[in-house]
C-alpha cells in the first residue's frame, strides 16, 4: 500500500511541476492534491476490507 501511495504522490508531483513550474502556488498545489489523494486511498482501502 505505501508503495502505491508513493506512486500516486510522485504523478502529483510530476503533473504540479509541469503545469505549474516554479509558480509561488505549486506547493500549495501539490500539497492539497496529495491529502486529497491520500484521503481517497484510505477510503477505498478501508471499503475493501
């Protein structure tokens, strides 16, 4: 699970990156994306269970 987590983390990070570049907002970005992600992961994982 944490390796997938990490993936997911690494595509956000990619995609912020990329369209965002060194705007003063890409953090921010990245960083609401990423507990947005995360959030989705526990949910699904806690439904399979």
């Amino acid at each position: 699970m944490l390796i997938l987590v990490w993936f997911v983390i690494c595509i956000i990070f990619y995609f912020v990156q990329l369209i965002l570049g060194n705007s003063g907002h890409a953090l921010e970005v990245f960083a609401i994306l990423s507990a947005i992600a995360i959030f989705l992961i526990s949910k699904i994982r806690h439904k399979i269970k």
